[in-house]
C-alpha cells in the first residue's frame, strides 16, 4: 500500500457515517487540512459545490457528504 493510498483511507475513516452536510472548517479538516482559500477555490471550479443556509451576507455554507468523499477518493 502506498503513502498517497494510506493518506486518502485515513481521511476517508475519519468522515463520519451519520452526517449529510459538513462545515467549511470540517471539510477543510476531512481534505487534509486544507486552507479556507483552498476550500473557495474548490466552489469557484465546481468541485464542491456548497449548500447555502440563510441566503444572503451573512449566510452559512455546508457541503454534502457526497461531494466531499468525492474529493477523498480522487
């Protein structure tokens, strides 16, 4: 097995099973521990499309589990 295999079934176990959406700090933890920047850089290219609760400036935005192990798993 190598490093990069071991690195994505790491991150893969530490999803957990019972939740459909996921904080940006959560995801950003989930991928590694990317950065926020990164994260946005993600939404903008539409690889991970965020779920915005509250429309508007203030609004809070998740991302569903699918799109997430997406990204684990590439």
């Amino acid at each position: 097995m190598t490093t990069s295999t071991k690195i994505v079934r790491q991150r893969a176990d530490a999803i957990p099973d019972d939740r459909l959406l996921f904080s940006r700090k959560q995801v950003m933890r989930m991928l590694g521990g990317i950065s926020y920047p990164t994260v946005i850089r993600l939404e903008k290219a539409g690889k991970l499309p965020p779920v915005k609760l509250k429309p508007g400036k203030t609004c809070k935005a998740f991302y569903r589990r699918a799109d997430v192990m997406a990204l684990v798993e590439t």
